[in-house]
C-alpha cells in the first residue's frame, strides 16, 4: 500500500519538476507549485517511514467500533 501510494507521489513530483508551472491567484485563491511540491516530498519521506516500520516487524493494531 504505501509503495504504491510513494511510486505514485513520485510520478507526479517527476511530472511537476519536467514542466514547472508559476504560481498564481485566481478568485483571491493562491496556487503555490512550490508548497505542493514540498507537500509531496513529504509524502514520500513519509511513505519510507510507513515502509520502514513494516521491514522492521512493528505491527499497527486498529480496532473498529460499530
């Protein structure tokens, strides 16, 4: 699960860094490539830690309520 959600995190970092877009404000809304950029990287180090923790043997519990 979190490989896949890292290859694809990647995809999108390779795709956003082959063809930077500026930053811009539309309807008072700002749209900054570079914070998305950052929130992506993020992503991915999170994603190696998720997969570190399973190489490791640590078990995440969860117990559902209904």
């Amino acid at each position: 699960m979190y490989s896949t959600i890292k290859t694809q995190t990647l995809s999108m970092i390779a795709e956003m860094t082959a063809s930077p877009k500026p930053s811009y404000s539309i309807d008072g809304q700002i749209v900054q490539w570079s914070d998305y950029l950052k929130q992506l990287r993020l992503t991915v180090e999170w994603c190696d830690q998720q997969i570190a923790r399973n190489e490791a043997g640590v078990e995440e519990i969860t117990v559902g309520r209904s």
